[in-house]
C-alpha cells in the first residue's frame, strides 16, 4: 500500500472506532452520571456560596471556591480514566475473539495502522468527554462561586493527557491480554498511581521522606496521577498553604513540574509504540 492508501485506511479505522466508542452503552452510561454528577456539583457549591460562603474573608473565600474546583476537578478526572479504560478494554483482544480483525487484516491494511486507528478514533472520543466534564466544572464554580480559574487552558490541557495516557496503556495491554484481564490490571495499575500519588502528598505534608519517594517512583510508573496533580497546582496557583489546608487530599503539596507532561506523552509514544509492536506479532 502507498502511504496515501495507509492514510485513508488509518481515517478510516478511526472513523468507524470513533463511532463505535460513541454509539456503546458504556459512554451513554457515563454520559448519563456524568449529568448527574454535575447536578450534584452545582447543588453543593450553591449550598456553599449561602450557607458558608467566607464572604467576609475575599482571600477565604477565593481560596475555598478553589480547594472546591479541585474536589469537582478530581471527580472529573476518575470519570474520564474509567471511560479510557473500558471503553478500550477489548478494542484488539475483543475483536481477535470475534473474528473481526481477521476480515479487516485480510485486506492489504498493516496491523500497526489498525492499533493507531483505533488510538485516533478512541482518542478524540475521549478528548471530546474530557474537555466537555472538567470544562463544566470550571464553568459550574465559576457561576457558583464568582471566582477565576487560573490558568485554565493549561489546566484542561494537562488534564486531556490523563485519559489519553491511560487509553495508550489499555491498547497495549488488549494486545496480549484477554478484555477482562486487561480491563482489570489497567485499573489496578491507575489505582495504584493514584494511591502513590496520595502517599507522596502525605510525605510532603508530614516531612516522611520515605512516603514521599514511593510517590515519586510509583509516578514514574504510571504517570496518570502526578498528571492530575500538575493540573491541581496550575489551578491552585497564588494561594499555597490555604488551599492545600481546605483541598486535603485533592490538593497537590508536591506539585510536579512542567516535566511530568512531557514525561507524559514520550509514556504513552512508547506504550502505542510497544502496542503497534506487540500486536504486529501476534498469531490471530
């Protein structure tokens, strides 16, 4: 094939993937709590804004409204990761087991178009959601609440990597694992950064060294959390030690630096990389 022909076949894979992640239950479902959530969200903050407030205190105040958005912004964020992860749980393993990806690789379309494809096709789909969910819950704070977000852009920015990351791993894992199987070690392996990211918070706020190096490893191994908290420090930015007080663990007192991002995306290039590989060599 010329790589006009791979082009078209690559949009076109992702065309279809797009529509089938789209057209399932599971983001219907998502969708549907997702609402729901945000109803919940607006009710809390506008209970918030009359019956607390910190009207007296403008710093208070701006630094509640904040610890808030980080709250809303983290629920957000566990949304988006579960819709990643088993949106993509079978998108390879699920269609070898049905017989699908045989019809489609019987036509002269190389497997690594195929994974990439499905990458591009999830992958807008999942950027649509997230941009959409934590769009939202900076606008429902800002309306509750009368306080600006700083840094927006960047702060959608980094948190749009998180699912993206995540849907890179899940397409490595349907490679070689059966859609249960990975469905169930993707989540353990995000559970897992999320509960180092909370021991490196602990380790920063209670001076434990040792706590706040198994944070900093088990970020290196799965970025998604150290993610979440580079978007909660541009969010949080210009109020430091009020907002980490009122956000508890939803803050972010070891906030990484621009270079967890890049980190970020050179991890998921060798996740898609390993997965286009792996899939490449597989018997169907």
């Amino acid at each position: 094939m010329t790589g006009r022909d791979e082009a078209r076949a690559l949009g076109a894979i992702a065309v279809f993937a797009f529509r089938e992640a789209v057209g399932r239950r599971l983001v219907a479902t998502v969708a549907v709590l997702s609402l729901c959530f945000l109803g919940l969200y607006a009710l809390a903050l506008h209970e918030w804004s009359v019956n607390v407030g910190f009207h007296q205190v403008p710093a208070l105040q701006q630094a509640a409204a904040t610890a808030l958005l980080l709250m809303g912004l983290y629920a957000a964020s566990l949304l988006c990761a579960l819709l990643a992860i088993f949106a993509a749980a079978g998108a390879i393993s699920g269609e070898v087991e049905s017989g699908v990806l045989q019809a489609v690789l019987a036509r002269p379309v190389r497997r690594g178009t195929v994974v990439l494809g499905k990458f591009a096709g999830f992958g807008a789909m999942l950027l649509v959601y997230a941009l959409a969910l934590n769009g939202a819950v900076m606008l429902v704070d800002r309306l509750a609440l009368r306080a600006p977000v700083p840094h927006p852009w960047a702060v959608l920015a980094v948190l749009c990597l998180e699912p993206e990351l995540l849907l890179a791993l899940t397409l490595l894992g349907s490679t070689f694992l059966s859609t249960l199987a990975n469905g169930a070690s993707v989540l353990l392996l995000y559970g897992l950064g999320t509960i180092g990211g909370l021991f490196e918070q602990v380790g920063v706020l209670g001076g434990s060294h040792a706590l706040l190096e198994i944070g900093v490893v088990t970020s290196l191994f799965i970025p998604s959390d150290a993610l979440y908290r580079r978007a909660a420090s541009l969010a949080s930015a210009g109020f430091g030690a009020l907002v980490l007080r009122l956000a508890g663990p939803f803050g972010a007192a070891a906030a990484p630096g621009p270079a967890i991002v890049a980190y970020a995306v050179l991890y998921a290039a060798l996740a898609l990389a390993l997965a286009v590989w792996r899939f490449s060599r597989r018997d169907l």
